[in-house]
C-alpha cells in the first residue's frame, strides 16, 4: 500500500512508480470520485473525438481515388462490351 500526505494547499505528490504504471505525466487530468468512504483517483479518459480530429486530414481524397478506380472499371467494361458486338 502507499500513502502520500496531504500539504497545507490540499496538494497531493502521487509516487513516481503509480504515475508511470497509470502514464500520469505533468499536465494530465484526473477524476476524483466518491466510492463510499472512500475517494478514488483515475487518469481522465480522452476524449475521443478531440483525440481523432485531423486523423484522416492530409493525402490524397478517398472518394477522388474511388472515382478514378470507377472511371478504370467504366473504361475496361465498355471495351469489353464494344468488342462483343
């Protein structure tokens, strides 16, 4: 079990072993919640949304790729079709 003492400003040092093993570097956010008699401290969950913006920004358009696939196929079919006849 490991303690820590409260300062004089309700400040709390979180030893440097459950900091690393719970990846609490400076700057991250904790939830403090009520668990009966009992305060439980949990790293804050990113949000998701804010973590994936610009994940997909950048390189070439999908649907710009799509189309191009699409017209390739279009061609292949209609001479495909033309040397049927």
């Amino acid at each position: 079990m490991v303690t820590a003492t409260v300062s004089a400003k309700g400040w709390i040092v979180i030893p440097a072993k459950e900091r690393r093993d719970f990846g609490i570097a400076p700057g991250t956010q904790v939830v403090i919640r009520r668990d009966g008699d009992a305060l439980r401290l949990t790293p804050a969950t990113p949000d998701p949304i804010a973590k994936a913006y610009g994940l997909l920004s950048g390189g070439k358009s999908l649907s710009a790729s799509l189309l191009t696939e699409r017209e390739k196929e279009m061609k292949c079919e209609e001479a495909r079709l033309l040397a049927w006849r």
